[in-house]
C-alpha cells in the first residue's frame, strides 16, 4: 500500500508496486485522512419495516481490531448522521433484510460526506452500545422479529419513539424521528494481549477475574476464576459499557471502571494501556 500525494508520486509508486507484485491486479482509490469508522444499527422485519436504532464510533482501532465503541456518534452532524440512518433502511428494505444488523460507514469528517462499507448481518459484540441508548434489547427484537411480529408494534421500539405501548399504530420510521438521546454510552474491549510485547495474545491460566458493576459501568467476562485462555481462542474475553449523562462523564465512569479491574494469572492484559488512551 502506497499513499501519493501528488501525480508525480503516484507515477512512482504505481511501477514500485508493480513490481512487487508482477501480474496482481491493482486498486487505486481516495485516501480519507482522519476518517471515522461510524456504525447503523439497524432491525428489518417480514414485512418490508425497516428501522435504525441511532449508532456507534467505532473509530478507535488497532490492526484493524476496535478498542474502543461509543454512541451516540457526535462527529457527525446530526443532519448527516440521519441521512446515514435513511440510507441503512433503505438498504435493510431494499434486499428484503430481516433481523437485527449493521450498516457501517466510513465518513470523512472534513468533508461531511459518508461511504458506505458493509452491511453485518448480525449481532456485534458492542451491541449493548445501543441498548444502553435505546432502551431496546436487541436479543429480544430478534425473537419478536423471527414470531413475525411488526416493528411498529413492539413495546420497546414504541417507547422509544415516543408512542403508547398499548397501541399498534403504524411507524413511519423513514419520516418520523424518535427524540433526542440525553446520554452517552463508552465501551471498552478487554483483552488477553501484552501491551509491552506489541499486543501480542497471550494464553494461559487466570487464577481471579475482579470486577463489580455499578449504576454507571456494566461489564461481563467470558471467563471466571480458576479458568484460562487457550491458544486458538479469540484474545477478547471482557467487555465494560459505561454510561453518563454526556460523553465526559461516561469517560470519567470507564476510566474508573478499568482501575478497579483485577485480572490475575498466566495472561496479559492492556488494561493501563486504555486508561492512559482514555
């Protein structure tokens, strides 16, 4: 991969390439610098509905792994970032999607404009990023969706909206908008990698996993005491969602949050490594 700047560099760089890879095909395309990695979450019912639950950053990442998630995302305009939830319906709509999902997008903030990536056909982990938002259990969508039941007419998704629950009137979900989101959500991995190493997974023995939730800071582990981490196992093993009233305060709950953890054991974990980022 070659980044040009100008025509002359591209010239070069188009033969230093070629030569390195004789008869591969070639891709060229617009770098984004500072671009963000910005996330729809997105439900489809049997009958044609569409609906997006706001969204996540997911922008933080190394090798290409996110570290951190939030919601709601605040670098895009919020006009912007609406037209990304019309565009994520339409989509769920268009190839006749049913299910929870995401429609991610890479949005250049100098210029305000998005592209789209993919579409994830299924639950991500940083799914209670937009639980904690919404109010709307994602698991539990997915079993209404699959009893065939509307969107319109599931309580969570009403109450979201701003509807009475005891009602099934229809929702417009590409016209009407659910009012504004008063709160933040941050997430934060934790991993089974060595920070003093180059993040290199680790495996082994845990002797203690410690951690207490609170009113602010949810958290949940894969692993309990006297348990252990194999070699072929994905280095991911915890996840914490904080929450505030913005985004500085659920910053402030996750900081706190990671310094009361306690792993011990065999592994590693970069647990200072995000306090410090944070």
């Amino acid at each position: 991969i070659r980044m040009s700047a100008d025509d002359d560099e591209l010239k070069s760089n188009f033969f230093q390439v070629q030569n390195e890879v004789p008869g591969s095909p070639m891709f060229m395309m617009q770098l984004c610098k500072n671009a963000r990695h910005l996330e729809v979450q997105i439900v489809g019912d049997e009958h044609g509905n569409a609906v997006a639950l706001n969204g996540r950053d997911c922008s933080t990442q190394r090798r290409f792994q996110k570290i951190f998630e939030e919601g709601p995302p605040t670098i895009a305009k919020p006009d912007t970032f609406r037209q990304m939830e019309k565009a994520a319906m339409r989509l769920t709509q268009s190839i006749g999607y049913s299910g929870a999902g995401t429609v991610e997008y890479l949005y250049n903030a100098e210029n305000d404009e998005f592209s789209f990536l993919e579409l994830n056909p299924r639950l991500q982990v940083e799914h209670p990023v937009t639980e904690g938002l919404t109010g709307v259990n994602l698991p539990a969508t997915q079993l209404q969706v699959a009893m065939g039941i509307p969107l319109s007419n599931m309580p969570q998704i009403r109450k979201f909206y701003g509807k009475d629950v005891n009602e099934n009137s229809p929702i417009d979900f590409q016209e009407e908008e659910y009012p504004p989101i008063n709160k933040h959500v941050l997430a934060a991995r934790i991993t089974a990698e060595n920070p003093d190493e180059g993040f290199k997974p680790t495996s082994g023995r845990i002797d203690r996993v410690k951690f207490q939730s609170s009113s602010s800071v949810w958290g949940y582990f894969s692993i309990t005491n006297n348990g252990g981490i194999h070699e072929f196992a994905d280095s991911q093993f915890g996840h914490l969602f904080a929450s505030g009233v913005n985004r500085e305060e659920a910053r402030k709950a996750l900081v706190l949050a990671l310094k009361e953890i306690d792993v011990r054991g065999e592994i590693r974990n970069p647990v200072e490594y995000l306090v410090k980022l944070l």
